[in-house]
C-alpha cells in the first residue's frame, strides 16, 4: 500500500508540470497584460514600466516561469495583483461558499438519483419508466442559462419562495435561506443526466446471471433490487461521484453570478478578466492537485469496497 | 422530482422563521444597496475605480467637497477650514486644516487620539508619487507641483521613496497649514482635493498594515469599515469619534421640492444618522434589480436601462411604484460616451478635407437615433459637445447638425469627395481605389457587442464595410495605446465637473496618454492653453467653445450620448438626493425603521 | 484477403457492416427514434436553407417595432408603441452653430446640400407584431432563430467533429501502441482533465481571439477528453483480438490495422461519442456568449439569442428567450433520444 501510494504520488510530478507550462503559456505567454489594466485611466508609459517592474513581468520568461515553479512548491503565490489580497486568503475566503453549494447540491442529486433510478429500472420497460427516460432528456436539453433566468424570476421574484440573491456570512442562515434556490437548480440540472446513468447501472446489474439466480432461488423481487442489484451497482456510482468530486470546488461560475455568492467560480472569471494571474495560477494548480488527489482516493477506497480491485 | 416539489416550501418556513428573527433588534438604523460592479479596496491612494472611491469617500475626508444642494456643483471646504483662494496668479494654494478633526480609533494609534494634521495631507499626495504604490491617480499631482517630481524619479532609482525630506511644492508651514506651490498656474487645481485620492492619511497606519492597507482604511469620516467579502458584502458603520455635522442649508434651493423635502428629512438632525451600511456589488443587473423590487434593497442606484420601461416608461415613475411612495431621481452625470477615430490611421485619420469628410460621414451615418432609443431605452440625451451638462463650462446653446443620425448627408458628402465604390463590390472604396474597411475596436460585454452591431449595420446602410472586433478589457487597452484601431468605443467620466478635464481629451502636447486617439490641432491647442491660464470667466467660457467648435469640425470623435440615470428609494429612504459627482453621500441618508417595518409587515 | 472476409471471421462480437444494417433495421422499428431522426433530419434541412441563404437570409431586417408582440398574443396582448420613442426631442427648432469658418469641408457646403437632396433614404414600414414577435431592434425572432440555427448547429458539429477526431487519433495511438507513447498521451489527458474545464476555456479565448472559427477550435481542442478516455480502452481491448492479430501474422501495416481494421470494430462508440458531443457544444456555446466569448457581431447564434434575452424575461418581454430556447431544446432532446435508440441499436446487451 505504501508503495503503491508512494508510486501514485511520484507520478503526479509530470501531470503537474504539465499543468504549469500549460498555464504559463496560455495566461503569461500570450494573455493579456496587466500593467495597462492597473495604469488607471491615464496610462503614462513610466507608470506602466514602473509596474511591470513591480509585478515583475518584465522578466525574461524562464525567470517568471522558474519563479512560478517556486510558487507551487512554497505554496506561497504572493498577492492578488488587483487587489493586493494574499492568495491564499482569496481563496480560503472563496472555498466556503462554494462548497456551501456544492455540498448539499451533490448529496441531494446523488440520494435523488439514485432513488430515481432504482425505481425507474424496477418498472424498466414500463410507459413510466420511457415517460421518465423522455422527460429527463427534455429536461436535460434546455440551457442552464434558461433554467437560472426563469427559476431566478419565477421562484425568487414573481412567487417570492427564495430570496432574489444574497448571502452572508453565517453557514446556518446561508444553508436555509440564500442557498437553497441556487442548490435546487442546480440539482434540476444534473439530475437527468446521473438519473439516466445511473439507470444503465442498474440494468447492467440486473441483466448479470447472479440476479437471475437469485430470483431463481425464489428471492423477493425487492430484496433481489436491494441487496444484490443496488449493492453492486454502487461501485459504478461510486466512481462516477468520485470523478465528479474535483468540480466541487470550482463551483458553478454561472450560479455563483446570478445569486451573488462569493464562490471561487465567479473568482475565475473575473481574475480572468482582470488578468490577475497570481489568482489564476494558484486556483488551477490548487484544482489540479486536488483533482489528481481525488483520484487516488477514489482508488483506494475502491480497494476497501471490493477486495477484487487490484492497485496497480 | 416528487420529493423536489415539497421542498421549497420547508424552506420557505425556515426562511421566515429567519426573518422573524432579524425583526428583535429592529431599532438599528440599516440602509442595504447594491454596487453596480465589485470594488477593489479601501487605500485611496491605490485605486482608482468608482466603487472603491464611493467606499473612500465616506471613510475619508478630502480637504474639499462639493455641496451637497449647489447645481452647478460648488466646492466646499470639508477637512480644511475654507476653500483656498489662488495665489501669485493661481500657482500657490494655502489649506487651513480644521482643528479638532480626529482619525478613527486604530491599534496603529497604539491607544492615543490621534488629531489630523497638514502633514497627513502632505503624506497622502507624496504617497500619490511613491512608485511602490503603483497609483493610478498619481497624475493628479505629477507634473504640478514643485519638486515632487524630482522625489518619484529619485524613488525610482534608489528603490525608496524619501517621505521626510521637505520639497518647495508641499510645505508644512505648521501642524494646521499646509501650502502648495505650483509650477505653472492652473485655476482648477483645487478640484483635485475633493477626490479620495488626495485625502488624507495617517502615516503610521500605512506603515503599520503595509501591504495590507486596501483592507485598513482608517479615516476622519462619517463612517468607518466594519466588514468586508471582497467583491461581496462592503459593510460600513458609524464613526463614533466622528465630529458629527448638520446639515448646511446655504445653497438649496428653496423652490426645489426635492430640496424641500430633503431638508425636512434631515431638520435638526446631527449627521450621519444611520448606524450601518451593507453594500452588496453585483455585476449581474436582474438580480441587482430585483433585489430592490422586492424590497431586499432600500434603493438602487442607476436603474439597469434594460429595465427603466418596468419601473418608469417614458421618463414617468409607474404609478404602481408611485403608490408604494417609492422616489425617483433622474440625473445626467458629467461623463460622455463617445466612439473615438485613431487620428493616426492612414486611412481614417488626417486633417485634410478628404478625412475629415470620411469622419463627419462616418459620424452622420451611424444612427445614433436606435442608440438612443433602443439601445439605451431612451435614457440618452444627444451630445452636441465634447462638454456634457452640469459641468462648469457647459453651454446649452451649443447645438448644431453635425451629430446627427442623418444618412443622406453621409452619403452625399462620401460621394463628393471620392469615398465611392470603384471596383463595383458594393463596398465603397478609398479615393484611391484601394478597399475601404473599417477596423472597429470594442470590449466584451452585451451592450458593446449590441452598440458594436449598431455601428456594423449603420456602415452597411451607406455601403461601407465595418468589422468589429471584440476582445477582452486589456486587449482593448493595449490596441488602443497601439493604435492599432480605426474606431473605438470610449468613455469618460469626470474627475472634476470642469470643462477642461473633458477639453483636456483633445489637446495634442496629451497625447497619447490622455488623449489616446492622439487629436493634433494646433489651433486648439492654442485655445487650450490659453483657458488653462484663466479662472472661470465668460471669456474661458468662450475659448471653450471655441474648442468645441473645432472637434466637431475636424470630427476626431463620434460624440453619441449624454445618457440619463434613474435612481429610485423606497419612502423610509430619508435625506436621500442623488449628486451628481458623488456616488452616494450617505452621511445626509437616514431610514425611517418604522415605516420600514410597517410596509415590510403588509 | 478481403476485409470483410476477416472482421467476419473475427470472433467477439465486434460490430460488423452486418451488424450496422440490424442496428439500422432496430433503428427503424423505433418509432420514437424515427420521429427524432426526422426532427434532427429537419434541422439539417432549415440549416443547409438558411446557409445557401434560401431562408433567413434578410433576418437582419428591422421589420417591427421594437419587441414586437407575437401575433398569435395579439388578442391578449395591449399593443402599445410605450418603448419606441423615447424622449428624444432634438428635432427641434435652433439655430445651429455655424462652423463654416473652421470646417474644412465649408468651400463645398453647396454642392453638398444640392447632392444631399438627390439622396433617397428608403423608409421601413414597421410591423407592430410578428408570427413569434420581435427583438429590441425589431427583428423577427422567427428569422433569428432559423439563421442561429445554422450557427450553432456549425459550431456543435464542426467542433464535436474536431473532437471526436483528436480524441480518436489519440486513443487509437496510445491504446495501440501503449508504451512511451501511451505513456505520453496518458500524461496529456491529465494535464488537461487536472484543469477546470472554465479556465481551460476562458484560456483558449484568450489566446485564440474572436471568431467562428475561434469557438470552434476552442470547444473541439478542450473537448476532446471523454472520446480519447474510450477510445483507448477500445484500442487495448482490440488489439489483442484474434482478427487483429490474424492480421498481423498475414503483414497488414500498422496503419491498416489501425484504422482500416480496428476502427470500423469501434466506430459504434465514435459515433455515439460524437453525438453527446454535438449535444454538450451546442449547450456550451450559449455559455460562451453569455460570458461574452462568443460569435462576432454581425453573426446570430441561440447563444447570443439567449444571452441577449436574459433581462427580458424581467421585462415581460419573453418571446426571444422562450422561441430560442426552445428551438434548441427541441433539437438536442432529438438528438439525444437518438443516440440513445442508437446504443441501445447497436449495443444489444443493453435495452
């Protein structure tokens, strides 16, 4: 195990230089240059030296780049270039909402899902089972756009269930009162697609020979579904969770811009826009490293649910 | 899906049992609004934004303001004791600063009181020239006063900024004088210190957070930081070492209902009233405007046009919002959006006739007229100058048909000097033939690409070809400093409501800086010079004119708009008048918490 | 020997041109994919139309008045002119400042008065309503959702096109060849996957500029993940088949193996990738236009239509959100029904 972990560890070294050169090249290389941007109105050329200097970016690029690799390993990004906040605290400051989302939004979806599924595969075949299949396909097919600008007028403004937007700085008066709107849509949203997924899962199970042994033997249809189809059918679910996991915390940028939430999503975009690359950097390589380290976990607890899983 | 149906409604009793909640400790005085966009942070020497200024605004005290009645604005002295008067001809200024005036308490002050001095004020206009402040205003004071200067360039070598050595252009005369000595007389100089950006600061505080000074703003104003999300939640509250002031009558207008109304609100009352200020920036506009609507908000400032038709349809508040007593407000500010021409092109720039027939085509084609009324649902008032209203210098006589939406003369005046199609593309062509395109520079955001598409569709009108090119907010800036644009979309607001700081856009010795679409006449900039010589007068008034005369002539820019903002308040809103140059002034605001209440319970 | 001959003889149950024609005979029994078939077949039409410019191509015409109401509202709806207008008032009477001892263009103030009067200025007639009403310049939404259907339809399929072949290129070489190659593959789908998928776009815009094309290149150089994942799979489980190996012992080229043998046996996933391909790039371009990346101005798409619609909704104004929200609702849940029928068509372990 420990070797296994040590090796796993070892190989995220190249992925993660990738993702740096990656960056680099897109954001530094050829993006866009903050200096004009920081100069003000007036932009006077000793000014926008004077700042070049400062941020350091009339470095020659492997200078820049080599000071970018020392960032990562001291995991010190220094200060928001429009701001002057630390990173670090921009982005512990960001992490909560959107995990305030994220959270309850992925647990709702997945306990929904999967209910949905099981059922749904249970009367598979059934005009129910094709109406559910339809539906969630339409439901699937319209734009997330569409969906936040009705729900936000309908249930925020018209019917006046949620607030509009907002949030504060309690978890409790967030999780009741400015979260659950936003949560809500976005469950509207993935749910179709893990219900349908989900689904397949099941009737792969249902189609194995255990499953007709089992009924042979006389089983209740309902113990069969739950104790055999339902158990063995997790470890897919499982995985697809896991694979999903990283985007928890990036949050949804579109969510996060409509209903005013201070998430890391909405961060992305406007670092972008303002080309605070200190920000960006350090978002992407923190993701990328929790991505690669989700990973591993979800293949480790593989091992501990189903012995079978070898760790190679 | 089922199970989904049901939810809402829990929450939603959870949510009012919340809101019950909030009601005990009613008797707070609370204003919430929302910024239009997301703030930067509070050192005013270090930003330059709007948002980041309005939060200064209330946390400082510049030496100067504008009053808070007086149209045409008027300056007022707030942390000096008067407005200076110019001496030697306009190039030396003495403040007098108020006595007894205290900074907010701070651990910096390591306990003590600590009194404003004329050194802060000093401080704060040489950290304007540090270079490690990276101000973006510190134009405000280079190239103006007498070695300050020399102290930057000296900083930029030495890597430190000298702040003890004395320089001839900043003296401390005393601990509550402060003189300021120019190096040419400048008669609008004064205007300057009513900016956040030269208020004063207390240099142990700077010194004591560093480089975390956008999140320590200590200041002698009204209102103090209590709480901040960056670019979420601004939370403000009242200063309680503030003096406290009342409000000053001298320039309302007494036969002004607003004016009426707002001094009723605030009669005998020592300022500010409110105990605390949540601003929330949101980029988004439906849900900035919908947090008013519903009542989340105590005000909006700059209704989105998207939605002035919902609120107020041809100018006139809607009489359902009318009778929820809300007020509204509508104010040109001093700022003008205008699409400018890149004089240095081959092709669309130039001063002979030929050119500047292109430009004045090109201006009376694009059709200004659906800019206004579609594009900004009517909140537009067409720009005849260089020079918007409410600004000292503004003259409402100046009107004149060569801004206008008026496609014949366009054409007509292209196929007189030779801008016709040659090679029978359907395109016009240059006068020599060559391939006509016009290169149109804008940024990302909906309304560009809708006013980007405007222009697109007026140049197809008249048969010339127009590509617009969309790129993101520092590729915009870049291209422009460049030059490598034919037409952009600018604007500009004022940083001092003087003709001059608009005028100053065209003056060729400016360029490329200011004046970045780099407009070289040399017989304005004869004008210019003169004016800037000159304290307010008719005959500045007239050089002024003069000014305008020649860049609607020479056409270096399509001027478009003067476009008019909605502000609307709910009725427990009191005090409230929107200025134009200030963003808010929520010293003079004040809540009635039980008509609130009362209309918050039906 | 005959190709057929040897995907025939290959055990395994790999799909084969017979197969394709049972897969496509259970397609047809398909009554609900046959009906999406139509509608996806339909969609090509009116997007083939409307690019030889036989429809839609005049959709720029400002036809109506400002959001004009749609006609089949026009019992319920009060047709008032409130927003056209304004408060423009300039056309006035005033005596304008005369320039005419500046203005270079003054020595011929004549003669361009006298070819001013020769110009016509043709004058729109300005309906109040329209079938499915009218954008804030008074264009027929109708029009504008035909034409965005050419542009998103382009872009959804040019890009999945680009994708699904990056993704097939490179899970083919690294499933075939594994090793140093794989190993090289493997580490590129990492980086890109370790990125968020936002950044990786907003990245790619960045760089990339403005432009059709530009989207197209952006959605297929980000997009190409999920196909490549697959693919390779595919490629590792073939390439050790007998047919494959057959092949090899008679002297087929790597390359033949490749792509003349192994891919024919996969290209039920291709396809079924490209399809949900098609699907997501439709929906991220209107992402795309709401974050201001999208296609140029002079160019309509639904993502445009959408982002342009946000505040209308608010505005009572509907018609634009509703018509081109629909219309590419209506497309994706047809193709994504179909290539759900086509799965389960070409893929008889599941139903």
């Amino acid at each position: 195990m420990g070797a296994y972990l040590a090796r796993r560890l070892w190989q995220m070294v190249p992925t993660l230089a990738g993702v740096i050169a990656l960056v680099f090249v897109l954001f530094n290389w050829v993006g866009g240059d903050p200096a004009l941007i920081l100069a003000g109105k007036v932009p006077d050329p000793a000014q926008i030296e004077n700042i070049r200097r400062q941020l350091g970016i009339d470095q020659p690029w492997w200078v820049q780049l080599w000071i970018f690799v020392q960032q990562v390993f001291t995991f010190d990004f220094g200060r928001s270039w429009s701001t002057n906040q630390l990173v670090s605290d921009v982005i512990l400051s960001r992490l909560g909402p959107t995990l305030t989302i994220m959270v309850p939004m992925l647990l709702l979806e997945t306990l929904l899902a999967v209910t949905l599924a099981l059922l749904v595969a249970w009367v598979r075949g059934s005009l129910t089972d094709r109406v559910v299949m339809v539906v969630t396909t339409v439901a699937m097919s319209i734009s997330f756009l569409v969906y936040i600008i009705v729900f936000q007028w309908l249930f925020g403004y018209r019917l006046a269930w949620f607030p509009v937007q907002g949030w504060s700085e309690d978890l409790w008066t967030n999780l009741v009162k400015f979260a659950p709107l936003p949560v809500l849509l976005g469950v509207f949203v993935s749910l179709a697609p893990s219900l349908r997924l989900y689904r397949s899962f099941f009737l792969d199970e249902i189609g194995h020979d255990y499953v007709r042994t089992a009924r042979a033997k006389g089983l209740s249809e309902r113990r069969v579904m739950l104790r055999h189809v339902l158990r063995n059918a997790l470890i897919p679910i499982l995985t697809y969770v896991g694979i999903g996991l990283p985007s928890l915390f990036v949050g949804s940028f579109l969510l996060e811009m409509f209903f005013s939430i201070p998430g890391l999503g909405r961060e992305v975009i406007d670092s972008v826009n303002r080309s605070d690359f200190p920000v960006i950097k350090a978002i992407t390589v923190y993701l990328a490293v929790l991505t690669m380290l989700v990973n591993l976990l979800v293949d480790v607890l593989y091992h501990y649910a189903d012995p079978r899983v070898k760790l190679r | 899906m089922i199970d989904s149906a049901r939810l809402p409604g829990a929450l939603l009793l959870a949510a009012l049992a919340l809101l019950a909640g909030n009601t005990a400790h009613a008797e707070q005085k609370v204003l919430r609004f929302a910024f239009r966009s997301v703030e930067t942070g509070f050192d005013p020497q270090r930003v330059d934004d709007l948002y980041s200024s309005a939060v200064n605004n209330e946390i400082f005290e510049p030496l100067l303001e504008f009053d808070y009645f007086a149209r045409p604005v008027r300056l007022a002295p707030l942390a000096a004791e008067s407005v200076p008067e110019p001496e030697e001809g306009g190039s030396v200024y003495t403040f007098r600063i108020r006595r007894g005036v205290y900074f907010s308490d701070d651990p910096a002050f390591r306990g003590q009181r600590r009194e404003l001095t004329a050194r802060d004020a000093a401080y704060a206009i040489k950290r304007l020239r540090d270079p490690r402040n990276r101000a973006p205003y510190g134009w405000l004071v280079q190239d103006a006063l007498v070695g300050l200067d020399e102290l930057h360039d000296e900083a930029l070598e030495s890597g430190r900024f000298d702040y003890d050595r004395p320089i001839a252009g900043i003296e401390v005369v005393d601990r509550y004088t402060l003189r300021l000595r120019l190096k040419q007389p400048d008669y609008n100089f004064l205007y300057r210190f009513t900016m956040p950006q030269t208020a004063p600061v207390a240099r142990e505080v700077i010194e004591t957070y560093a480089e975390d000074t956008m999140a320590h703003p200590v200041g002698t104003g009204p209102f103090r930081l209590a709480e901040w999300t960056r670019r979420q939640k601004i939370v403000l509250e009242r200063n309680p070492s503030y003096r406290g002031r009342t409000l000053d009558t001298t320039w309302a207008d007494p036969g002004d209902p607003e004016h009426r109304r707002v001094i009723a609100d605030l009669r005998g009352k020592l300022l500010p009233q409110l105990d605390r200020v949540e601003i929330y920036p949101m980029d988004a506009s439906q849900p900035r405007f919908l947090a008013f609507m519903n009542g989340e908000h105590d005000l909006i400032q700059e209704v989105p046009v998207t939605f002035i038709n919902q609120v107020a349809p041809g100018g006139r508040l809607l009489p359902s919002l009318e009778a929820r007593g809300i007020r509204m407000q509508r104010v040109v500010p001093p700022e003008i959006t205008y699409y400018s021409f890149n004089m240095e092109h081959p092709v669309i720039g130039g001063y002979t006739p030929e050119k500047v027939a292109l430009r004045r085509a090109l201006v009376l084609a694009h059709d200004v007229d659906s800019e206004i009324a579609v594009l900004y649902k009517g909140q537009g008032q067409l720009a005849y100058g260089p020079v918007p209203p409410g600004v000292v210098g503004y003259d409402p006589d100046f009107r004149h048909h060569e801004q206008d939406y008026d496609p014949a003369r366009a054409v007509a005046l292209l196929d007189l000097y030779g801008w016709v199609d040659h090679d029978g593309d359907g395109w016009r062509d240059r006068p020599d033939g060559q391939p006509l395109v016009i290169d149109y520079l804008h940024s990302t955001g909906a309304t560009a690409r809708e006013a980007a598409g405007l222009w697109e569709k007026s140049m197809r009108r008249i048969g010339i070809r127009l590509v617009a090119r969309g790129v993101q907010f520092s590729d915009q800036l870049r291209d422009r400093k460049a030059g490598k644009y034919m037409i952009a979309a600018a604007a500009w607001a004022a940083d001092w409501p003087d003709a001059q700081n608009f005028l100053a856009l065209l003056y060729g010795p400016n360029a490329p800086e200011l004046n970045d679409n780099r407009f070289r006449l040399e017989a304005y900039d004869r004008l210019y010079e003169r004016a800037a010589m000159m304290p307010d007068s008719p005959e500045r008034n007239r050089l002024y004119r003069e000014m305008s005369r020649l860049a609607i002539a020479y056409a270096p820019w399509r001027l478009s708009e003067y476009l008019v903002w909605t502000h609307l308040s709910y009725p427990w809103v009191l005090g409230y008048l929107k200025h134009p140059i200030y963003h808010t002034r929520l010293e003079y605001l004040d809540v009635d918490v039980a008509t609130r209440a009362a209309a918050q319970a039906r | 020997m005959s190709e057929p001959a040897v995907i025939a003889g290959a055990p395994g149950g790999a799909p084969s041109p017979g197969l394709w024609r049972i897969a496509w005979r259970r397609l047809l029994q398909d009554r609900l994919a046959v009906a999406c078939m139509l509608v996806v077949v339909a969609y090509c039409g009116v997007m083939l139309a409307s690019a030889a410019g036989l429809v839609a191509s005049d959709w720029e015409r400002e036809v109506g008045v400002t959001y004009a109401a749609p006609a089949f509202l026009i019992s319920l709806h009060d047709v008032r002119d409130e927003e056209a207008g304004g408060a423009i008032s300039r056309r006035a009477e005033f005596d304008a400042v005369d320039l005419s001892d500046i203005d270079p263009l003054a020595p011929r103030y004549d003669e361009w008065r006298r070819q001013t009067a020769d110009v016509d200025v043709e004058s729109v007639e300005r309906s109040l309503t329209l079938p499915l009403g009218g954008d804030q310049w008074g264009r027929d939404i109708l029009r504008k959702t035909v034409k965005g259907s050419e542009v998103s339809l382009t872009v959804g399929l040019a890009a999945a096109l680009i994708a699904t072949l990056i993704g097939t290129l490179l899970g083919a070489l690294a499933g075939y060849w594994g090793g140093r190659v794989n190993d090289l593959l493997e580490w590129l789908y990492n980086v890109f996957t370790s990125i968020p998928y936002v950044l990786l776009i907003l990245a790619f815009a960045a760089v990339l500029g403005r432009g059709m094309l530009t989207i197209i290149l952006i959605l297929g150089l980000t997009g190409w993940t999920g196909v490549y994942r697959l693919m390779r799979a595919e490629y590792l489980k073939h390439r050790e088949r007998e047919y494959v190996l057959a092949a090899r012992a008679i002297g087929v080229g790597h390359l033949t193996r490749m792509f003349g043998h192994i891919l024919p046996n996969t290209s039920h996933v291709v396809l079924v990738q490209f399809s949900l391909l098609v699907v997501a790039f439709i929906k991220t371009e209107v992402i795309l236009s709401f974050l201001g990346l999208g296609v140029p101005v002079e160019v309509v798409s639904w993502g445009t239509m959408l982002a342009e619609a946000q505040n209308e909704l608010v505005m009572g104004k509907w018609w634009q959100l509703a018509v081109a929200g629909a219309a590419m609702a209506v497309l994706v849940t047809a193709i994504s029904l179909l290539t759900d029928a086509m799965r389960d068509a070409l893929d008889p372990k599941l139903r």
